[in-house]
C-alpha cells in the first residue's frame, strides 16, 4: 500500500476529542464514574450481549487519521472499531493500568509514576463530512487452542482524532455480513441433533451431545482473512464446544455466561438482559469455500460434554494484527493396535507412514488402482473399530479380519463418523456367546483412482481364550496384594480388584473425590515392567489422564514412570499398550488416575522377557518425534522432526492449550508464569517471562 504526504487544512490539523461516555447510540454498555478519567466517566461493554456505542466523527476532509483511545483496565482486554462500512479491527489492550480508576500511581521509594490511562492508536481512514465510528466488546483472541477470553471491553475515557501525517489511501468497504441458522447444517456426525425452540430465530436449535457429535456448514466468502464468528446460544450453565475450519487446528471455546433459560425464553428486562447471548470466535477462512465445524467438547476435569442451545451464527470480517494463522490438525487418534502390530502391503511401500499417527504423510501409488494392508497382530483380538484416511473415493474399499491369514471375512460396521479424510467406523459389541477373535486384519483398497492411503488403525481388546482373555503380566494371582483408595461402586460390582481378571466385562468404575484415584500393587519380587497396557470396557467414560509410579527397589523411593494426558480411546473397548522409556527394577507399582471420573477394565504391566508383545518398546519408540524447547518474549517456541501433539497445563494442572507441533517451528503465545508441557516423549517445565 503506497504512502504519501497530503496538504492538510487548518481544520484537519486540529485535534478533536471525543469523550467516550457521550456516545450517539449505544447498548448493552455500562457508563460508570472514574475519578481519573478525563470526563470523570468511561464505558464499557458487554460483549456476550452484543454491547456497542456509536459515535460521529465530522471530518473536515477526507484521507488517513490517527484514532487515539484512551483506555483504563487490569487485565488484557479487547474491543473493536468499525468506521462506516469498513471492515471491523480487533484492538487489543494488553498493557494494563495499575487500578481501574484511572489514577496514576507514585511509588513511595523510587517515586516512579505509574500512570493510570494508557493510550492505544491505530490509522482508519475518514470521509469528508460525518464519519460513524462503532466500538464493540469483543472476546479476543489467543493462539492457544483453548479461548477462553474475556468477554469484557477495557474502561474507554476518551477518543482523539487528528489528521495523520501517513495517508494509507482509500479502504474498501467490509463484504456483506453472512447469517446462517445453525439448523440449516451440511453435515452431521454422532450425537448432534435439532430440536424445535419456538423463541429461537428460525423455530429450531441444535445441540451437540456427549463425545463425537458435529455439524459441518459449507460457506463462500469473497475475501481471505480472519472473520469474527459470531454464535447466539442459551443455556443455564458452563458448556463448551469445539470450532474448526477446514483441516486446521480446532479451537475449544468456553461459553460461562448462562441466559436465564435454554430456551430462549424468560428475560425479564429484555432492554439489559437480552434473551440469548452472543459467543465471538475469530477464525481464518480463505476466499472461497470454507467448511466449519462445531463439535462437541468437554473441558479436562469435566465429564460434562452438552454444549449450548445453539440458535445461529454470523460472520464479519475483522483485521487483527495478533492473529496466527492456524495449522494443519492432526485428527486421527494417537494410539491403536497398529503400534503393535506387524504390517505387509501388497505393494513396495514405507509401511510405517501409514502407523505414524499423521494422515499427511503416507503413500499414493501412481498408476496404480488397488493396494492391500494387511496387520499381523501379536495375538487373538476382538475387533471394535478401525479407521483409516484416504482423498480417495473409498465407497469399494473393504476392511476383512481372519483367524489364520487364509481365509478372510469382511467387517461389518455398525457405526461411522468422518473428519477431514480420516473415516472411523465402530463394530457392533463383540462380546457375544461365540466371539470372533482374529490375528490378522486387511484393509483393500481399490477403485479407479490412482490409491491414496495415509493412515491405518485398529481398535479392539485381547480375547486369548473364553478363561482367559487377555494376556499374564507381571501382576499374577496370588503373587501381588493391591490397595486403591477408591472403592469404585461395589453396589454395581464394578470393583478396583476387578483391574486384574481376565475378564473384560468387569470393571473398576470410579468417582473423581477431593483426591486422585490410585490403585497400588506390591509384589512379592523385584521386576522391572518396560512397557503396559490399559484397556477399557464397552462403557464411554474413559479416564484421561493418568500416571504410573514404580517403588525404586534400591532406593526405596516413587519413581514416575510414565505419565499420559488427554488420552482419546475414541472406540469404546480398547486396549492401548504403552512403553516405559526408563524402566527401573521395582518392588511396588501404582496407577494414579488425575482428574477424572472413569470406567476401566483392565491395568497389566509386562517385562521385556514376558511380554506377548514382542518388541513394543523399540517399535513405539521409532515413531517418536524428536522435540526442542525455548522460551522467550512470551512465547513458547516448538520444533519438530515430524509432526507431534502437545499439550500445556498450568502447575495446577488445568490445560490451557494444545495443538500439533509442524516440521519447522510452532510459536504458542503465553502470559507470563510457570508451565509444563508435555508430549508423546517428554514432560518439561518451562518458565515464561
């Protein structure tokens, strides 16, 4: 954009001040006294409800002005500014005032003063003659996959214009604002239904139910950029809900302001307490098509996954110079049988792309119309799901499942769910009078395009034999004595000893309580575990998050084996197999559940001699990423040999972000304080300044 000097006149040199307090129009906004502000008043706004002011700026000619904002807050907030039809711009005020009532500060020793009202002043451009300026609350934005901002504006005292000596030229008016019933959906997956709401827009709402559910919109927009999304909603309490474009990373946004029902209805003073609420996201979305998804999501520590009553969204575009550009997700599930498994292809292929845990990278044969997979699995399993990621039309492609590898049966799926390219498909509850138990599981592609196959997963528990179906470990009968201070629901008969049968419908269901849940084994002999396994049962509420702890037998200290976070089993019955890295030689192990509520069937621990897992350590330690750490300038700095997931959690525990780490560097913006982050292979604590 070119620059140049323009003659300015008289009037144009002029400064005019515009006290915010005296706004033309405004709504859903608080004007409060503050002795330090220039009017002895500022307002604020409420950016849930919408809240806005408007005002009228007259200038003397047209061209590039400097708007000045004078603002009071604590904390980081933000709001936005829209001159006449222009394009929105996302103002962020992160520098903060020492009060909120715009008094400066003295210090008594080193008599630095610290002033009470800070300035913020960006460049619009200015009709001749009557010019409406516009501020609104806004959310804000973070880089972090949790937004969770404040839905507060900071105390506005006042406005300056001035003539700047930088002319940027004219800006284009903002594309029409889009509105679209959350109803009028393109797509749904899982729990996620529409249901009649006589007080929302269109008669119907939506809601997203338990794990899984989505709907999807197709939308064209005429300019790239970032867009505010706007979503009104009704509910009485916390809820959360999932946002994701295109394959991009998605973003958990907290809605913790509740309506006074979930119907829309009720308001009894519609003038400052409108019916529904409004949730701002800001997204990036490119000219053209763009596919939004709204999925359903439970924060960590929550066994709550309802979202909102969902009424419909808008979006306007918005300039933010704090906006990062999202990256790719990586969306299918970072654990499944295939870790363990042996893999064969018809075709002279890199078998371990398509058991990296990454949909994309894999194989495209050019040319070439069929390709078969085929996973020796290290014993007998029942199979519950699988799934797979292709660009392909995949509508002849077939999974089959045999005993022997002889003669092969194809699956028949009860279930299916798509994101991006990966399809995952649940099978019916294997667990029946005659169980299927097969060693060897095929994936067939074919069909006239050119194969495409990025990834291949398998789900599924041991089923060694009717006595017993999953394999001996380390923990045997009558050679161990097991304490747990929970004890589960013995009304139910879902005990903490049922951990150790054989048996996978029995279980050990329990209730997160002022402490964690920990189940301690002491053995009658030293051994040294270098890899385990959890499975779960055909129950959904999974635990999450958990750690292993070993009795050092020379040192007599815990010593923390391994620790796992957000952990998706996605197919309900599942059995993951995970390594001890640093495995030491131990008289006593304990599993400590964080968190969490949870039902789970079986926890069994192995030795490298005893393991019916032949090499599970070096297999699964191949795959892992290699990671460096740095931290400086409020952000932490990622880089990656492979693509990786990450999540990062307060010393208290709470997460508060999460993502993929991209080959190359991946920047997460953090205030300052103490974190940990961990990975697939390390857990460190990092220190923002």
């Amino acid at each position: 954009m070119s620059c140049a000097l323009a003659t300015m006149s008289s009037q144009a040199q002029e400064v005019t001040t515009i006290e915010c307090e005296t706004p033309a129009e405004y709504k859903f906004a608080e004007i409060d006294e503050r002795s330090g502000c220039s009017g002895q008043s500022a307002i604020n706004f409420h950016a849930w409800k919408g809240g806005y002011a408007s005002y009228v700026f007259t200038a003397p000619q047209a061209g590039t002005y400097d708007l000045t904002f004078y603002y009071v807050t604590c904390d980081v907030r933000w709001f936005s500014v829209k001159v006449n039809e222009q394009p929105m711009r996302a103002i962020c005020c992160s520098e903060t005032t020492p009060n909120w009532s715009g008094e400066s500060v003295t210090d008594s020793v080193t008599g630095v003063v610290t002033p009470g009202i800070l300035t913020k002043t960006i460049h619009v451009y200015m009709e001749e003659g009557d010019n409406t300026i516009m501020l609104q609350g806004l959310y804000g934005y973070t880089s972090s996959q949790t937004y969770n901002s404040k839905p507060y504006s900071p105390l506005l005292d006042k406005m300056e214009v001035k003539y700047s000596d930088t002319q940027l030229g004219v800006v284009a008016d903002a594309p029409d604002q889009q509105y679209i019933e959350m109803e009028d959906y393109d797509g749904t997956t899982g729990d996620a239904f529409v249901k009649d709401m006589g007080a929302f827009s269109g008669g119907k709402g939506v809601n997203l139910n338990k794990a899984n559910g989505s709907f999807t919109y197709n939308v064209n927009v005429p300019t790239a950029g970032v867009y505010k999304l706007d979503i009104s909603y009704a509910y009485l309490f916390e809820r959360w809900l999932s946002v994701k474009v295109g394959d991009t990373q998605r973003i958990n946004v907290q809605f913790n302001i509740g309506t006074d029902t979930w119907e829309g209805t009720g308001t009894n003073d519609p003038e400052d307490h409108p019916a529904f609420y409004m949730r701002s996201v800001l997204v990036w979305l490119e000219a053209g098509d763009n596919r939004i998804t709204f999925s359903s999501f439970t924060t960590p520590g929550s066994s709550n996954t309802d979202s909102p009553s969902l009424d419909y969204f808008t979006l306007d575009l918005i300039e933010c110079a704090e906006f990062v550009k999202p990256e790719l997700e990586i969306t299918v599930n970072p654990y499944s049988l295939i870790d363990i498994a042996k893999l064969t292809a018809s075709e002279d292929i890199d078998v371990k792309k398509l058991a990296d845990h990454n949909e994309y990278s894999g194989v495209t044969l050019e040319g070439k119309q069929s390709l078969t997979v085929t996973a020796e699995l290290p014993y007998p399993f029942l199979i519950t799901g699988y799934s797979y990621a292709t660009k392909n039309n995949n509508d002849e492609w077939t999974v089959e499942a045999s005993e022997d590898g002889t003669e092969w049966t194809a699956l028949s799926p009860n279930g299916n769910s798509k994101e991006g390219i990966v399809y995952t498909y649940t099978m019916p509850k294997p667990y029946t009078e005659n169980p299927q138990a097969v060693k060897y599981v095929r994936i067939v592609a074919s069909g006239t395009e050119d194969v495409n196959l990025t990834e291949f997963l398998l789900f599924g528990n041991p089923y060694l034999s009717a006595d017993q179906q999953f394999p001996e470990g380390i923990f045997k009968a009558d050679q161990f004595e097991m304490t747990c201070n929970n004890e589960g629901y013995p009304s139910w008969n879902q005990l903490p000893e049922h951990l150790f049968t054989g048996d996978i419908d029995k279980l050990f269901a329990f209730k997160r309580g002022e402490e964690d849940v920990t189940v301690t084994v002491e053995l009658l002999e030293d051994v040294k575990a270098t890899s385990y396994m959890i499975a779960t049962s055909e129950l959904w509420h999974h635990p999450k998050d958990w750690e292993v702890w070993g009795a050092d037998s020379e040192t007599g200290e815990w010593v923390l084996l391994d620790e796992r976070h957000d952990v998706s089993f996605l197919i309900n019955g599942s059995t993951f197999f995970f390594p001890i890295n640093e495995p030491k030689t131990c008289n006593a192990y304990k599993l400590i559940f964080k968190n969490t509520d949870g039902e789970l069937s079986k926890w069994q621990m192995f030795t490298e001699e005893n393991s019916p897992i032949t090499g599970i350590q070096s297999t699964s330690n191949s795959n892992l990423p290699s990671i460096s750490i740095s931290a400086n300038d409020g952000k932490l700095s990622l880089s990656s040999d492979k693509a990786a997931n990450y999540n990062i959690y307060t010393i208290q525990g709470a997460r508060i972000a999460s993502g993929t780490i991209n080959q190359g560097n991946t920047n997460v913006s953090l205030p300052a304080g103490i974190y940990l982050l961990k990975t697939a292979n390390k857990t460190v604590k990092v220190a923002i300044k």
